[in-house]
C-alpha cells in the first residue's frame, strides 16, 4: 500500500527504493522484503513508461506548436534559422543546421544555430561524403553516436575539418522533402558522444516533414510574391507608357497642325522645344544650321558630325557624349539632315526621345516641301558624275556647262579619289561621300561598294589622306584607297578613274590594305598602272637630281651610280671598272647621297634606282639608233632636201 501510494503520489523512483532500504533496515521478513522488492520494481517500470509518456506528449505538444510557429515565418532565411532554433530546442542537440540542394552536385549549409566558428554556413557538402548523403541516397534518416570515429560514414577531408573544428560527436540527419523530391537535410549534432533513442530519431524525423512542408510553402510564397511585385511593376510601366503616348500624340498633333498651316522650319522647332526643354538645332543635309532656338552650349562637331551618320544608319535618334541627342531628318530615304538637341535635362523617358524622333519627321516635311529643287539639283550632279566616268559622253563644252551651272569647276584641276571601306555599313559611307562632297564643291558616288569622289585639288594622295582620316574613323574600319590625277576638263576624268581603280586593286593584290597610293606613290608600278604617267617622267622622278647634276657640271654620277650597282654595291669594285682611284668613287657616292637622299641604298629604294638607270640607259641607246638612222637617210637625200624628221631633231 505505501509503494501505491507514492506511486499515486507520482513520487520519484528514489523514494521507492528509500521504502525497500528502510524495510531492510529494521528486519522486516524475508517474505516482506520479497514482496516488497517486487513492488517496487513494478512500480519503477510504471514510473518510467509514464515519465516516457509524459516525454512523447511534451515532444509531440512542441512540434505542434513548433508547427504552429513556422507557418508564421514567411521569409526563407529567417525560416531556415527559426527550423534549426527549434530543432536544437526540441532535442537538446549543442548545434543544429540546414543543408539544401544545388542546382548541380551537391549541398551547401544555409543555416545554422549553436555554431562556434564560422566554417560550418556555406560548406559545400558533397553527394559522396558525410552523414547527409547517406540521407539524400537512401531518403531516410541517419545517425552516429561518434562521427570522426565512425567508419561506416563516408568521410571527407573538408566536412572532417568543420566536424573537428567544432567538436561534434553524435550527428542525427533526416531529409527534407516531399514525396520522392528531397531538397535538402536537417542536422542535429551533439559535442559528446550520444546514442539517439527510436523515439528522438522519429521526433526528429517529424520535425523535417513539418520544416519540408514550411520551406516549400515559403518558397512558393516567394515566388508569388515576386510575380505580384513585377506585375504591379508592368501595371506601373502600362500606364506611364500610356501616359506618355499621350503626351506624345497631343505634342505630334500639334506640329502637324503647325506644318499644314505652313509655318515655317523656325515656327516648328520653337514649338517642339516648349514640349522638350533646351536647345534644338536644325541642320540640313550638308551640315549647315537652318535654325537655333535656345542658348546652344559648344558641341564637339566631330562627334556631331559621327553621329549624324550613325543616326541615318540606325533610322532613330542617338545620344552624344555630354547628354545631347542626334536625330535624322528623313524622307523616302532621301538625308534631307538632322536635328541637334541639347536638353535641360537629361531624357530618362521615351517622351523626349519619341517626341524628338517625331519632330524630325514634321522637319523633314518642311524641308522636303521647300527642297524639291535641291532634290532635282542632286540628281543632276548624280547624271553629270555618271556621264564624266561614263566612256560614252557629249560633247567637252556640253559637260563643261552643266558642271558650271551645278557649282563644279570642271576645267579648274580635279583629282578623283576611289575609297573602298574594308567593313562597317555601306549607308554610313554614303551618307559621309554626299555630305563630303557638298561641302568641298565635288561630285561623290557609291560604285561597286566603294566611294568613287571627284574634288578640286591638284594632290591626288594628299585628297587621298583627307578621305582617309574623316572615312576610316567615322565607320571604325580601315579604308583602301587609291586616287589618281590632276585633271583638267571632261575628257581625263574616266582616265584618272580608270587609274584610281588600278591603284586600289594594285593595293590589294600586295596586301596593302588600309593603305592609300597614286600611281606616283607605287614607283616603277606606276608605270604600268598608269595611262599618263610615262617613263620620262618615272626616271625623272627616280634620279633626275643625278642627272641635272651630271648635265650641268660634266660629271660621270650617272655612271659611278651603274658601276656600282654592277659590282654588288662594291666601291673598289666600281673604281676598278671606272678605271679611276677607290677614294673618287667614294666622294662620288657622297654627292649622290646628298642629291638623292640617305636612305637610297636601301633595298626598295635601290631597286627603283637601278630599274631608273636601265631605263635611262635603254632610252639613251633607243635616242642614238633613231638619231643614226635618220642621219643616213638626210645623207641620202638629195640636196635641198630635209625631212620633217630633221627638221625636229634641230
């Protein structure tokens, strides 16, 4: 009866066994004390499975309200911590931590709670190693009374170290998951050794279900909440983008009213400027300003000018360096020019880049309605340049004429120049050939992919060099050139094209690309690509100073120069075929060295020279056979009587 009542009194095994001591000391029977032992164990086993059932409750009454409390977290990352919170609660564990799944192979630490060094969040965790790919393999949970020392556990060299740095022992891992998909482990760990009971295993167990189901709720959560974000941001961007045409479509209808009342390009722009705030500058298709409006800060008019042509390549307006924008003036095709806006403020909404975009065309409206002969003006100078490159043509004075009345000298020098962009877009360069040749009274066309441009000068490589440096740059590419001339009239312009092209293709063919060259640049091979440029003035061109030298002071520089080629460049050599002292042939060398220059032994230069010589030589010995031949025939002719040919060679 004493034993129920302290059982019923719910007091501790302690106390029992206190009851058998006492019994024990004063003697009681041996049957007593056998009964009574038999009670008291009774009693023992009771008290334990009811403290046990009492543990189960408590265990199963925290996870309810641990199920209660993560559905009020929302947020992943405070999810995750408040998961590892509870479980190291829930079981006493010294450390608790979450690992998830990659998108690869593997795992990473996302939280952890009783950490003492900061190697455990972010630990890549791989599918081969640890306690959690016995979880990810099997789907079922896993534990280890001693880690380190557990042979049956997969180890690694990087979990090891974190293990030993925080000194675990037991670790208990179970899934994360729902139905076959596991997406990550929940951990529990001890720094001593422990042995995991069935019923801590299960509760654990439950509590990753539980914390599954939380983590996929939160993500889904996340996942709505960030389309609801970004269709109240669409929602937002609709209606400005709304508000905006608006705007737009009031300011667009108004400029057309102002251009069909027949106002005029100044009336446009100062009523588009009151919309767009700033400056704006009306430019027509050869660069010059139609019309200001505003205080108008410096521009940099070489990236003006650029991006003038980028804007008619792309058809839209594009923006300069200093926050300024560029819009193309348009119409069928036709560069009728640009506007140049410099804003108050920078344009950080389509309203002013729309608005821009459709003042230009209301500009080019006007201005097609006020250039119609500019535009007829054009298409003559396009037949005028057909008909001068064109073998078939009228009459010189006819050409003459037209050119005069269209603003080209003709008859004044000319030089044409051929300019063939190695890449970028052909638009760009024909955009850039006819502003050009606005600009220096020329005529410009696209043949065959190549600018084909006539312009006043009398410099065919210095025009060459202008080109180049306003060309190349503007489409960011090289450009191969090749111009010939001057020329003077109608009749040479097809001839110097003629050369033009055979310099371009003569630098391509010697992998000179980028370059530019005349048929005087190109040496000897001028000769052969030029139609005008004769051997006379190629020799002369080559050691002429030699033999003016020679001509005026009856020296022999002419032949030191061929003896010493002759003898492989060998001044001793020389003079023992000149028959003269080694020193003479070296002063000799000297003079030839200030008449031609320092560098003209150098082996390009010294194979122009010696072709020079045996040219020179040829056409001396040509002279004196032709000058033999008519002396025999004035010998034979009667007295009195002279041919025309003598007559000329007086």
């Amino acid at each position: 009866m004493a034993v129920l009542e302290l059982l019923a009194q719910g007091a501790p095994v302690t106390q029992l066994e206190e009851l058998l001591r006492t019994a024990r000391r004063e003697n009681a029977s041996a049957r007593t004390l056998e009964e009574l032992d038999q009670a008291v164990r009774l009693a023992s086993r009771i008290h334990s499975q009811v403290s046990h059932a009492q543990q189960r409750e408590a265990g199963l009454a925290a996870l309810v309200d641990t199920a209660h409390d993560l559905t009020l977290v929302h947020d992943l990352d405070a999810l995750l911590h408040e998961i590892a919170r509870r479980a190291r609660r829930l079981l006493n564990f010294d450390m608790a931590y979450i690992g998830l799944r990659e998108k690869g192979d593997g795992s990473y630490i996302a939280a952890a709670e009783g950490e003492t060094t900061s190697h455990s969040v972010g630990l890549k965790t791989p599918d081969t190693s640890g306690i959690g790919s016995l979880v990810q393999t099997s789907g079922a949970p896993a534990w280890t009374p001693d880690y380190l020392s557990d042979e049956h556990v997969p180890h690694s060299s990087g979990i090891d170290a974190v293990v030993q740095a925080e000194g675990l022992h037991a670790i208990m891992a179970v899934p994360l998951g729902y139905g076959t998909t596991i997406f990550g482990t929940l951990y529990g760990a001890d720094r001593k050794v422990r042995y995991f009971s069935p019923d801590e295993i299960s509760l654990m167990r439950s509590l990753g279900k539980l914390a599954a189901i939380a983590i996929e709720r939160a993500r889904l959560f996340e996942a709505t909440r960030a389309e609801v974000t970004e269709l109240e941001l669409d929602t937002s961007r609709v209606k400005s983008s709304l508000t905006v045409q608006h705007r737009v479509e009031a300011a667009y209808i108004h400029l057309i009213d102002l251009v069909l009342s027949g106002c005029d390009p100044r009336t446009l722009a100062e009523a588009a400027i009151k919309e767009l705030s700033g400056a704006l500058v009306v430019r027509d298709c050869v660069g010059r300003t139609v019309v200001v409006t505003g205080p108008l800060p410096e521009l940099d008019e070489d990236e003006v000018l650029k991006r003038t042509y980028d804007a008619h390549a792309e058809g839209s307006p594009v923006p300069l360096s200093g926050g300024g924008w560029v819009a193309p003036v348009t119409a069928g095709g036709e560069d009728l020019g640009a506007l140049v806006l410099v804003p108050d403020e920078p344009l950080t909404d389509g309203f002013g880049v729309r608005l821009l975009q459709l003042t230009a065309r209301t500009v080019a409206l006007i201005l097609l309605l006020q250039r119609t002969t500019v535009v007829a003006h054009d298409q003559i100078r396009e037949e005028l340049f057909e008909e001068l490159l064109s073998d078939i043509r009228p009459q010189p004075r006819q050409l003459t004429s037209r050119a005069h009345r269209v603003g080209i000298a003709i008859d004044e020098p000319h030089v044409v120049v051929v300019a063939r962009p190695e890449a970028g877009p052909e638009g760009r360069a024909a955009a850039w050939a006819s502003s050009y040749a606005h600009r220096v009274s020329g005529l410009a066309q696209m043949r065959d992919g190549c600018v084909t441009l006539l312009v006043p000068g009398e410099e065919p490589f210095a025009a060459a060099n202008a080109v180049s440096r306003e060309l190349s740059p503007l489409i960011g590419h090289p450009v191969t050139i090749g111009a010939a001339g001057p020329v003077a009239g109608p009749d040479r312009v097809a001839q110097a094209h003629r050369e033009a092209l055979s310099c371009l293709e003569a630098l391509t063919e010697l992998g000179n690309v980028g370059c530019a060259a005349t048929p005087q640049q190109m040496g000897f091979l001028g000769v052969l690509l030029s139609e005008s440029h004769s051997v006379d003035d190629y020799v002369e061109s080559v050691i002429g100073p030699v033999l003016d030298y020679d001509n005026q002071r009856f020296t022999e520089l002419t032949r030191t120069l061929d003896a010493f080629f002759a003898s492989s460049s060998s001044p001793t050599r020389a003079a023992s075929t000149l028959h003269v002292h080694p020193n003479t042939v070296s002063r000799r060398l000297e003079r030839i060295t200030e008449l031609l220059g320092a560098d003209w032994q150098h082996p390009e230069r010294a194979l122009e020279i010696q072709l020079a010589l045996r040219l020179h030589r040829t056409r001396r010995t040509l002279h004196h056979r032709q000058a033999t031949v008519k002396g025999k025939r004035g010998a034979d002719s009667p007295p009195g009587h002279h041919e025309h040919g003598g007559q000329a060679d007086m």
